[in-house]
C-alpha cells in the first residue's frame, strides 16, 4: 500500500510541475533590431580587427618602461700579436663586463605615458567604429523594413490597377469605354510590376548590407519583426550639440589623438638630457695587477649636445608640429561632427513634419479623392484617367509617408552614432495603422 501511496504521490508533483510549467509566462522575444545590432557587434570583422589592435597597444605598456638591453663582453688580455695564441688569456688574463643604460629620470614615465594615451586612442577608436556600427545597423534594416513595407503597398496597389483594368475591358467590350482607357490601365500595371522588380532589388541591397555588417550571417525572420515606429518630437538641437563635448566618439578619438603627440612634445623635451652608464667588470689572472682577480666599477655619461642641432632639436620641432596639427585636426573634427548632428537633426525634423503633413492630411485626401473618383467612374460621371491620376495620388502619398517615417529614423540612427549612445529615447506613438489602399470591388465597376 505504502509503494502506491508513493508512487501516486510522486505522479501528482510531476503532473504539478508540468502544469506549473505550462502556466509559467514565457519571456517575451527579444527586440530584432537589438539582437541585429548585438549581432554585428560581436561578429563585424572590422570590429574584431580594432579589438586586437586594442590588445596590442596593451601589450606596448610594458614595453614602454623596460629599461635598455644590458650588454656583456669578454676580453681576453695581453695577447702577442707576433705569437697570437688565444690560450695565452688563461695565464695572461681574462675580464667579463656587464653595462646598463639608465634614461635620465622621467624619460621612462613619458614614454609609458605616451603608450598608455596610444592604447586609449584604440580603445576610442574602437568606441567610434562600434557606434557608427550600431547607426548603420539600424539604418540598413529600416531600408530593408520600408521596402518590405513598400512592396506590401505596391502588391495592393497592384490590385487596384488590375481591377480598375477590369473595370475597363467590361466597359469597352460593352462599347461603354476606350481603346485608351484599357491601354491606360495596362501601362499603369507594368510600371507598377516595374517598381515591384526595383522594390525587390533594394530590399536584396539593404540584405547584402546587413550581411556584410553581421560579419556574415543574416536572420531574416528578424527582419520581418523590424518595426518602424512613427515620428516622435526630436531631441532639442541646442541639447545635443552641447552634449558633443561630453563624449562624441570621434571627436574623443581626436582628443586622445592629440594627447598622444602632447607627450610626443615631452619626450622630444627630455631627450635633452642625457642618460646614465652604469656597468662592472671581474678581472681573472690580471698580470698587470700581478695575476690576481679583481673587481672594477664604472659609471658614464651619454652626451646628447653634440647632435643638438642635427638629432634632438630638429625631433622636438617635428613633435610640436605634430602637436600643432593635431589640435587642428580636433578643431576640423568637431566642426565636422557639429554640422553632421546639425544636418541629422534637420533631416530628422524635416521628416517628421512630412510625415505628419501626409499622415494627418493629404493621404487622408488623396484617399477621399480617389474614392470619389472611383464612385464616379462606376457611374459613368468620371473618365478613367481621373480614376488613375487619383488611385496614383493615393499611392503616391502613402509611399512618400512610408518613406518620411523610415528617413526620420535613420535620421535619429545617425545622430545616435554621431552622440555614441545606444538611444535618443525619442518616444514613438504605439498602435498606429498603417496606410493601405484597398484594392475596389469588383463588382463597383
């Protein structure tokens, strides 16, 4: 009895765990164009590459501060030169000497200084590439989603065609229509076949893009969840450009640039001074000491003043040029950058006023328009190129909101990778429908 009480027992906490299980809420699916992003920051060859470059200038720090190679050298002594005999050094002397070259106090500091600042230039620069990275991402896969989005309306526009193209045929073979109208129709329908082939080879452009940035590998499924969220107000400009001296990358990558050739100019400073010889020396069966062994201390001096003119002045000039050019080169970069952010803005801001113009009145015009055209049309009190001109204008209008609504993204990928920030956090509007035409009844016509 016991047993089946145990074993029931057991049967109903498996059952539980398995109900528990199916009751548990699953983790919501990651966003796509973050998992896209992640992707080709782990996988961009191009990253990789400034990730080993990072590592290398690591590895130059100690390097940086080693003292100079030590020498050695072995003299053998009071050898004839009119009986040469090498063994003669066994009873005649030998002497083993080991020097040292010590730089001159500080010179070992700059120089570990100036490998540090290089590696910080590698890891800004790898800041930079990842940010402008993280831009073109996001920017090839909202070109990828609008013309995903944008064969959508061609197909249904498409259907519109053919059934406005039926609507004529019936008329004309009925003797109530023309010979134009139908040709009308039947061109209408191949240039939009014609945009559907040019739509298709974006797409696949915008892919082979992607491709290229995820370092190889491209999940398409991913990009059919790319969402592309509506205009939102942009960031103020004033804001953001006052925001490029806290951390834009490539203006940060200047700065450390320019703090590299800052300590180049120190060094090129010290190396006025001179260094330092230390060194000792064991003298075995010294005959001119009387065949004992001995010990013997130097110290010495380099004297860097004889090439003053022709080594260490002219070094300390090309340093403060390098310097010179250097501060010049910031100053160009962070103009550059304040007129690319000031040039993403307005493109963002003048998107957005496009989006909202065709999204809150000519799409909503166009589409009354092309309504009205249509009701007439099937009564006879419209000719079929209204019909046409005002199925294009509806069409028209919706591609170009599509397209504003995708700019003012991109626009704000920009400005992201021109900030070096993940996100703006410019607020999206959820929920919105997105245009379509609807292809006629067939019946209307």
């Amino acid at each position: 009895m016991k047993p089946m009480v145990a074993a029931v027992g057991t049967f109903a906490m498996v059952v539980a765990a398995f109900v528990c299980a199916a009751q548990a809420p699953e983790a919501p699916p990651q966003d796509p164009m973050t998992t896209l992003v992640e992707t080709a920051v782990a996988n961009n060859p191009a990253l990789a590459a400034q990730r080993q470059k990072v590592a290398a200038a690591l590895d130059r720090l100690p390097q940086a501060k080693a003292l100079p190679d030590p020498t050695a050298d072995l003299e053998l002594m009071m050898l004839s030169v009119n009986h040469f005999n090498a063994g003669d050094a066994l009873s005649k002397g030998v002497s083993i000497g080991v020097t040292q070259a010590l730089p001159y106090p500080g010179k070992r500091k700059l120089r570990e200084e100036k490998a540090r600042r290089q590696a910080a230039v590698a890891q800004a620069d790898l800041h930079a590439m990842e940010s402008e990275l993280r831009g073109e991402v996001k920017a090839a896969a909202y070109r990828y989603a609008l013309n995903l989005r944008l064969l959508d309306l061609n197909d249904q526009t498409t259907d519109a065609l053919k059934a406005a193209a039926s609507g004529a045929m019936a008329l004309y073979a009925s003797g109530g229509g023309t010979q134009t109208d139908v040709l009308l129709a039947q061109t209408a329908i191949t240039q939009a076949d014609k945009e559907h082939l040019d739509l298709v080879q974006e797409r696949e452009i915008a892919a082979a893009r992607l491709t290229d940035l995820l370092g190889g590998s491209l999940d398409r499924s991913l990009l059919q969840r790319v969402d592309i969220p509506e205009p939102a107000e942009e960031p103020s400009l004033d804001g953001l450009l006052n925001e490029l001296d806290g951390g834009a990358p490539r203006i940060a990558a200047s700065q450390a640039r320019e703090q590299v050739d800052e300590r180049q100019v120190a060094i090129a400073k010290k190396d006025f001074e001179p260094d330092f010889i230390v060194g000792g020396r064991y003298r075995h069966n010294d005959v001119t000491m009387g065949g004992g062994d001995y010990l013997t201390a130097m110290v010495g001096i380099t004297l860097p003043f004889f090439h003053r003119k022709d080594r260490y002045g002219p070094a300390l000039d090309e340093a403060l040029a390098q310097r010179e050019g250097a501060k010049q080169e910031t100053a160009g970069v962070m103009n550059q950058v304040r007129y690319d952010l000031t040039e993403a803005w307005q493109s963002a801001s003048r998107d957005r006023a496009v989006f909202e113009l065709l999204q809150n009145g000519l799409v909503i015009q166009a589409k009354q328009a092309y309504e009205s055209s249509l009701a007439s049309y099937g009564v006879g009190k419209t000719d079929f190129t209204t019909l046409l001109n005002s199925l294009a204008g509806y069409y028209g209008d919706q591609r170009q909101t599509l397209v504003a609504q995708a700019d003012f993204q991109i626009a704000l990928a920009r400005m992201e990778a021109i900030l070096g920030v993940p996100s703006l956090h410019a607020a999206s509007r959820e929920g919105a429908a997105r245009p379509a035409v609807t292809p006629p009844d067939k019946k209307e016509h």
